[in-house]
C-alpha cells in the first residue's frame, strides 16, 4: 500500500474546501482512487464508507473549517488505522500544534508541487500500513521464548526470560518475582492476578525491564493455574506495532485490537463489536485542561471494563482505539445481548463524575455490529458507520447492525415516540419487590418498579423505560402515572397486605419543582392509601443542585407522616451530600456493595462502615440486589436492617404477593 502505482487503486478520501477538483485530477495522475467532497457535513460517514486509509483534509485558505473537520474524522481514522494528511497555506503553519491537538497525523504547507504532494500521501500509507499491521505471537517465540507458567505457588520461567530478570534456575515464588518489579509495577501485577481470580479469562500487565523499556505480560487462565507471554516493548514509539498497550487506560490499543479480531475471523466464530464514543470531553478539557481530561478518560475505560465485565464475563474485550473510542469485543454473541452490553455500558457512562467542587456528565454513542469470520478492518469500518449513525442522533444513542447492515434492536427513538401512547392504553406495568425484615424473615414493604409491556417488543425493563422517556421528554408524566397507578393499586390491597409499606421512587428534578411536597401528599390523601405507610426513595441518576430547598421539601414530607429514603446509596458524591444535608429514615445500599460483601476483606469493610454510619445516624439500612444466602448472611452479621433482591423475589404482581407473604 505503500505506493498505489501498480495493481487496483488505492482509495484515498478527500475533504477540500477550496481546491477539490485540482486535488482530485492531481492524486489521480499519481494513481490514486479519490473520492472527493467539498462539505464537512457527514464527512465522517464518507470516509468510512470510502474504505480509505488516508484521508486528506485540505485546509488552505480555510482553516478554522479544516480544524472542524480534522476533529470530526480523528477517532474514526485512528480507530480504522488510518492516516490523516492535512495541506495548510504557509501563515498557518504557525497553528501547527492546533492541527495536531484536532488528531492529524500529517501535514504538508503549501507552496508544493505535484511530486511533493504524491511523496507525502507515501508517507501517509506507510503510516497506515504499519497502524494496521500486525506481529504474531508465534513469530515472537520463535525468536526468543519469553514465557512462564504459575503452579502450585512457583513460576517456572522460560530461559530467555530468567536471563532477562537474572534468574539462575529459572524457577521463582510469586513473592521472588513481586520483589523484581517496582513497587507501581508490583501493584500493577497484583491487580493483573486479582482479574484472573475475578473470573477473566485473559488479561496484562506492563512493567519496566532492567536492561530498559518495558514488557507486556499477557496472562490465561490453565487448567491447574495461569500461564504468560512476555513481549517486551520499544523504547521508541511503534517500534512494535500492536504490542503496546494504551499508555493512558492500561487498555490493549488499536493494533492488538485487530489482530484479536484476526484471530478471532480465522475461528469463523460468532463475534459481537461495540464501538464506543464519549462526547462532551472537550469541555472537560477546557475547564482542566488535558490532565483533567485524561482523568476523566481513565475513570470511563474503568466503567466500560466494569460494565463488560458485569455483564459477559471473560467473553468481553475491551481497547482503546482512538482519543475518545473504545472497542468491545463479545465472542458467541447475538444481537440481544449485543444491546444489552451496549445499554449496561452506556448507563455506566452516564453516571456523573466528580471532580470536586464540580460534577461532569458524559454522553455515550455506540455503534455495533455482528459479524462472522469477517475480515477485521471491514468489521471495523461497519462499528464506525454504526457509530456514526448514532452521532446523529441528540443525546445517548445505540445502533447494532447486523450482518446483512439491519438494525435487529428497537432504536430508542422508536420506543420514545411510542410512549406516549404507551402511557394512555395502560401498557406501563406495575409490579412490585418485596422488603425484607433480615431478623424475622417477615415482608415489610415493597418497592413499586414499573415494566413496559410493549405489544411487539415484549417486557422493556425501566431503565429503556425511562431513557425512552428522557429522549420524549416525557419523564415528569412518567414519573407521576407510575406513581399514581401504584398508589391506586395498594389502596386497593387486601387485608393480608395492610401491613405493608410502599416505596415508591422519586427523581431530584420532581423535589426541585415549587410545591412538590404538597402535591405529593395531596395525591398519597386522593388515593386512600396512608401517608404513614408511604416511603419515598430518591433515585441517584442526577445529583441535587439546591440541597437546602431538597432538604426543606422532604421535612415537609416527613411531617406529613411519610419517610424518606436514599437510593442507590454508596455510587458516589452525592450520597455522602444527601447524608449531611437530608432528613432520612433508610438508606438503600446499592446492589454493588450488598454483592461485593462476599468480596475480599476490603470489599467487606467498605460495607460494613456504610452500614455503621448509618446506624449512627439512627438510620435503617436496606440491602439491594441481594441474591444469595451468603451476602444475606454477612449482610445480618454486620447489622444491616431489611433486604430485597431475588433471593426473596423478583417483581412481582399483587396476586403473587399475596401468596409469598402468606406462606411466610
């Protein structure tokens, strides 16, 4: 690809404000396939569609456009591999550094000729080609077998390897080794094992070698312990291609990325691809410049891995591809639970980041495909039109392809223009999830979640529910039949239930609103049920601007004989914030922390010092997402009040309530 002269051309994409029909009959002489436009709307849709490798930005006499259009073309050609060659007229090369900070690879000044510009598009394919390149791991071993394997508490190292470290008899304990890394690098390999443990069937860490540079170890999971590949790390940038991780993330980077997916197309194996691309980072790099940018860049590979990890195990993969890209990778997938990744990691996304005083909030689009023994840049190029697609829509966006190019989910913009109707032809279910006494095994109350019981689609769980209703801007009238349908469902009770609180959950944008405390309690009195049975839980999905008027709002409440709970407790910032400043009765312990306390034993102590603290405060603690005997029973042993969960029950309906409180 070096040179396009010989054989089929070479595609190359240019965006030319100026100068496209010249720079067309130019590259065309040099044997290249241009395709050319004069627009930076929908460029990036362009350029991947192309199949090009270059793409060529012509910014002379138009600078402030090619800076646009340079930053609207990066990820997408850093994470298909591509080069980004930008022409500027001679008084801009002085804004150099801006052309670079957008995402070009290359530039080239004007006054040039016809030879010098063919000699630059060189350049750019050379730098694409070795991008897009990949190194064997076979290869590697052939030429110096820097390998280990761990059994029964020893690491018995390949003799390249020993000889690296200075090993005499190439065996070694765990501790042995700990004690040959720095003390990050240490950490870093701890962190590594601790992932193997955790159930990842994969994983690397990256430490310094003594003779200089650094080394990659890629660890598996054997039967009777682990085993590595070493592969040791340039000091000189893309010395090799494809070994390094990302030096910002820990993340593998783009290069590794395609020659999993090589590997992975020569199996012919069902593969699912989540292209992931955060919006709104610009203004965090603006405000903290790019420290703070890169702060922010680490925290959401940390939740993307998290989400990955939560929902597939160790049949998810995750890279960064490119400045704001990241890259999941699903073996055996289908297209439901290709959605299902994408929403779990959007929802972690979107969950505020602090960086105190000051809280940010990101915007995910996701863009995905389902392939089949797929050649890799192709798969890639569908991930990044897929992507593409959802930039185009406002706000969060998912979009799946499949193979055939069809959309086989429901896109959100679908279900929030059916909403509406959804909410008048009574389609919105409630049900609702018993809460559990820990001590007596007795049901004291229930939360009421709602279901969208969608004609074609079936059961469409709450949180499409209400990002369908965000999108309609419908989540005020959301939020208020829920509640009201809920309310005229327990007044309506049976006897054997008349013991039961209902909890019913409330957004911080209702609490904010004039008179909600006293519209609240009016519509508890016009339902019959009674306000001293009603609890009301604030949901965390945005944090509380103005917490005194909360504070006030929620005293009201209280006096009227209603209580007061904070949801989703231990996810951050704000629930330390809503602590300190809110009347409260219960704090319901997110369902991260009830899981993690069957953990390690620094999982558990960050438990049991939430559960303290609110005892302290006089505070009932209720666990959520309790699912076995075990997280029940040290949740008990560490005084936590009441539970819900599957352990108890799913959702339910009334009938079935009925019946599970009578046969307790």
């Amino acid at each position: 690809m070096a040179a396009p002269a010989s054989g089929e051309a070479a595609a190359l994409f240019i965006l030319s404000f100026r100068h496209r029909d010249e720079l067309t009959d130019c590259v065309s002489r040099g044997g290249w396939r241009s395709i050319a436009a004069r627009r930076a709307a929908g460029a990036e849709q362009r350029f991947i569609a192309s199949g090009a490798t270059i793409a060529l930005v012509d910014g002379r006499g138009a600078f402030d456009e090619a800076i646009g259009a340079i930053r609207a073309l990066a990820d997408a050609a850093e994470a298909n591999a591509a080069s980004l060659l930008v022409l500027l007229s001679r008084n801009d090369v002085a804004r150099l550094g801006d052309v670079f900070a957008a995402g070009a690879t290359h530039y080239l000044a004007s006054p040039f000729n016809e030879a010098e510009l063919l000699q630059a598009l060189r350049f750019a394919a050379r730098h694409a080609e070795r991008l897009g390149g990949t190194i064997s791991r076979p290869a590697l071993r052939q030429k110096e077998d820097l390998s280990w394997t761990y059994r029964n508490g020893q690491l018995n190292l390949s003799e390249a390897l020993a000889g690296q470290l200075g090993v005499d008899n190439g065996t070694i304990s765990v501790r042995q080794a700990y004690r040959l890394l720095s003390r990050g690098d240490r950490d870093a390999a701890r962190a590594a094992r601790q992932r193997l443990k955790s159930g990842y069937g994969t994983t690397a860490f990256s430490h310094s070698l003594s003779q200089g540079g650094r080394a990659v170890h890629h660890l598996n999971v054997a039967e009777a312990g682990a085993s590595g590949l070493v592969e040791p790390l340039g000091a000189e940038e893309g010395s090799a291609p494809g070994l390094r991780r990302d030096p910002l993330t820990g993340l593998m980077d783009g290069a590794a990325a395609r020659r999993w997916l090589a590997a992975r197309a020569a199996e012919a194996r069902p593969l699912g691809l989540l292209l992931v691309g955060l919006d709104r980072l610009e203004l965090v790099n603006n405000f903290y410049g790019r420290a703070g940018g890169d702060a922010l860049l680490q925290a959401a590979a940390r939740r993307i891995e998290g989400a990955v990890r939560a929902a597939v195990a160790a049949r998810g993969w995750i890279a960064r591809m490119a400045g704001a890209e990241f890259l999941v990778g699903l073996t055996d997938a289908d297209a439901e639970e290709l959605g299902l990744v994408a929403a779990a990691i959007q929802q972690a996304v979107e969950q505020r980041f602090v960086a105190a005083p000051d809280i940010f909030f990101l915007t995910a689009k996701i863009g995905g495909v389902l392939s089949l023994g797929e050649e890799p840049g192709q798969a890639l190029r569908r991930a990044s039109a897929a992507l593409a697609d959802a930039r185009d829509v406002q706000g969060s966006a998912i979009r799946i392809l499949d193979a055939d190019g069809a959309d086989p989910l429901p896109r959100a913009a679908r279900l929030a223009e059916e909403l509406r109707r959804a909410i008048g032809d009574e389609q919105i279910e409630t049900l609702f999830q018993p809460q559990v006494d820990i001590v007596s095994g007795r049901i004291e109350g229930v939360e009421a979640l709602a279901r969208w019981r969608h004609p074609e689609l079936g059961e469409v769980g709450a949180d499409a529910l209400f990002a369908a209703a965000e999108r309609a801007e419908l989540v005020a009238v959301l939020t208020e039949h829920i509640q009201q349908r809920a309310l005229t469902m327990a007044s309506a009770w049976p006897a054997s239930l008349n013991h039961l609180r209902l909890s019913l959950n409330v957004r911080p944008e209702e609490i904010a609103r004039a008179g909600f405390a006293e519209d609240m309690l009016a519509r508890i009195d016009a339902s019959g049920f009674p306000r001293s049975r009603v609890t009301l839980e604030i949901t965390e999905e945005s944090f509380i601007d103005d917490l005194a008027s909360a504070a006030t709002a929620l005293a009201q409440l209280r006096q009227g004989g209603c209580r007061v709970a904070i949801d989703d407790f231990g996810t951050g910032y704000s629930s330390l914030a809503y602590l300190k400043a809110l009347p409260l009765d219960y704090l319901k312990l997110d369902k991260r922390l009830s899981q993690d306390i069957t953990g390690s034993p620094r999982d558990r102590v960050v438990v049991r010092g939430v559960i303290d603290m609110g005892r302290s405060l006089g505070i009932g603690v209720i666990a959520e997402g309790v699912e076995t005997e075990e997280q029940l029973a040290l949740l008990a042993a560490e005084g936590c009040t009441l539970y819900q969960g599957f352990l108890c029950a799913a959702p339910i309906g009334v009938e079935q309530l009925v019946t599970l409180v009578g046969a307790r």
